[in-house]
C-alpha cells in the first residue's frame, strides 16, 4: 500500500498539472486523444535521452556547467522541441497560439512523470520527497513547456525569416531555463532552495502571462464572443 501511494504521488502531479492547462483553453479546447498521444511521447523520449546523456558523461566527464546546460537540459529540451516541431507543429489541429503551450506542456510532463516513477522506484522516495519533487522538477518542466510552446505558437502564426527566428527563441529559451535550474541544484548543496524557489516563481509569474497573452491571440476568440451574444 506505501509503494502504491509512493507511484500514484509520482504520477498525480504530472496529470494534475495537465489538467490544468488542457482546462486553461479558453477557445477551442484540442482533441483530448491527441494531448494525451503527445503527453505518451514524453514518456518515451526518456529512452533516447538517457542514453545520449549517458554517452555525453562517459565522453566528455563533464563539469557542473557542462552538465547542467549540454548533457541535462540540453538533451532534454531538444528531444522535446525536435517531436513537437515534427509531428505536432504542423498538425491541422495546432491552429491558435495557446495549442502550442499545451502541447509542449503535455510532452514535458510525460517526460516528467516518467522521470517521477523512475525516482521513486530507484530511490525508495517518500512521500514527502515526492510533494517536493512535485513543486519542483514537475513543476519546472511545465513551467519550461510554457516557456517554448509560447514561442512554437508564435512562431506556427509568422512567416518568412521571423518565423525561423522565433523557432530557434522557442528552443534556446526553455534550454537556457533548465540549464539554470539545474545549474543552481548541482552547485548549490546547502543554500539551493533560497534560488530554486524566486526562479520558480517567476517562471510561474511569467508562465501565466504567457498563457494569458496566447489566449488573447486565438483566431477563435471573436467567434466565441459571437455566440455568446447571440444566446
């Protein structure tokens, strides 16, 4: 009974926060078949990044800048970016800015849910260490999902060279967050949470504006207010 509580606390916070987001498009809610389909392919890129990441270690013996910013989050962020740009970015159903956040959030948190029950199985968590992977490493995933699905969406709806400009922002942004993150965690050892905790919540102050600001951009949201006069 203590293990199932363990992985159902490793898997809750990835699926709550899902939820969430999925609940926070105001328009045109996407296909929940694909958001999940999206969120299981963050499960399985875990493969390919730990064993580029195991490969890195073993060829480069990298220092803490080394492994915070190429072998961690630069691993991680470009898988994700690399599935999102090729099997969702010009999906018929990525048509409003906001789908972009969702389906990065949705890949991110896959991603962190595995990386959750994979903790707790190693590990022996408890509880209590699962709560606080859940504001974190959880937490920080989707706050860096919002980072590049903003961008993605503001990119899907550019054109010309703006758009390959925009693109390249929505990798190297969330890249450059995660790598902060974990620089501050593998440096850190005593005095971490007095910076992990100002990082996450400016991550989360901007994340909201980010995902208020793509509403406001949906091509849908006239058309909403249509049919609400109209009833």
């Amino acid at each position: 009974m203590l293990w199932l509580s363990v992985v159902s606390s490793a898997v809750a916070p990835g699926l709550a926060l899902l939820v969430y987001f999925y609940l926070k498009d105001k328009y045109d809610a996407e296909p929940l078949h694909l958001v999940l389909k999206v969120f299981l392919l963050g499960l399985l890129i875990v493969v390919p990044v730990m064993i580029i990441q195991r490969g890195l270690t073993l060829g480069l013996h990298p220092g803490p800048y080394i492994e915070s910013f190429l072998v961690s989050a630069g691993v991680e962020e470009f898988l994700k970016w690399f599935v999102l740009y090729h099997l969702i970015f010009n999906h018929t159903e990525f048509d409003e800015p906001y789908d972009g956040i969702l389906y990065a959030v949705a890949i991110s948190l896959g991603f962190a849910t595995i990386e959750n029950v994979m903790y707790a199985w190693y590990s022996h968590a408890s509880i209590g260490s699962m709560f606080l992977r859940a504001l974190l490493p959880v937490s920080g995933h989707a706050m860096f999902g919002v980072v590049m699905g903003y961008h993605l969406g503001r990119a899907k709806f550019s054109k010309g060279k703006r758009r390959g400009i925009i693109l390249a922002v929505s990798l190297l942004l969330p890249w450059i967050w995660h790598g902060i993150y974990d620089f501050i965690l593998n440096t850190m050892a005593s005095y971490w949470i007095w910076f992990i905790v100002p990082l996450m919540a400016f991550l989360w102050y901007g994340g909201m504006i980010k995902v208020a600001k793509a509403n406001s951009l949906s091509p849908f949201r006239l058309l909403k207010r249509e049919e609400e006069v109209n009833m």
